[in-house]
C-alpha cells in the first residue's frame, strides 16, 4: 500500500505547489485575503499517537496532508469563484450545490448578477 501512496504523492505534491503559487501571487493582485493553510493540514498529530504501527502513522501523515492540502485548495478555489464568477450553478438532478455558492447570484439572474457585482 505505501509504493500507492508514494506515486500519488507525487502529483499531489506538484499541484500543491502550482496552487500555492497561484495564491501567493495572484490573491494579492485581486486583493484577496490569504487563506490560512495550517487552518486546513496537519500531517504529524496522528503520527504522536503511540498505539498506530509505523505503517498506519504513514498512512495518517499521508491523509492529514493529501485531505487537508485538498480542502485548503477548495477554499482557495471557492474565493476565487466568488471574486471572478458569483452566479450558483442551473439546478440539476443529482449536483450537489456548493456551499460557498449559497450568496452567489442566482443562475440566469441578470439583474441580481449586475447588483451584486458592480465593479
């Protein structure tokens, strides 16, 4: 099972630095606040624990990360969306609205579209 994680690593790793980049240089332009990473990645806590064999500390060290990097990314994403594209998604069967779209203008919603997003 670790060799599986280590290849997933790889491009979760690369991506994760793509994205960091992205924040770093592109939030402050927009004048976006930073989201705060250690908010959303702890990969040593489980670790600590004393009761985890060295494989299942592994595997909590690579979750903690490879789960929390994912969720930071969100939030980097959802504040994008919020300050490039404010309109909720066409209802459909089956999506799952997100919740960050819940302000957002509604969809085919011109006026409330030119109301909330005046700039």
């Amino acid at each position: 099972m670790i060799p599986v994680l280590a290849i997933l690593s790889v491009p979760i790793i690369f991506l994760d630095i793509c994205v960091e980049f992205y924040h770093r240089t592109c939030f402050p332009l927009c004048r976006l606040p930073y989201v705060k990473r250690s908010a959303h990645i702890k990969i040593f806590d489980r670790g600590k624990l004393k009761y985890l064999s060295f494989d299942q500390k592994i595997y909590c060290m690579y979750c903690g990360y490879a789960n929390g990097v994912i969720q930071y990314w969100k939030e980097i994403g959802a504040a994008t969306e919020s300050y490039w594209c404010g309109i909720q998604h066409e209802k459909s069967d089956g999506f799952v609205d997100h919740e960050h779209q819940k302000e957002f203008a509604g969809y085919g919603n011109k006026e409330e579209f030119l109301e909330k997003y005046k700039k």
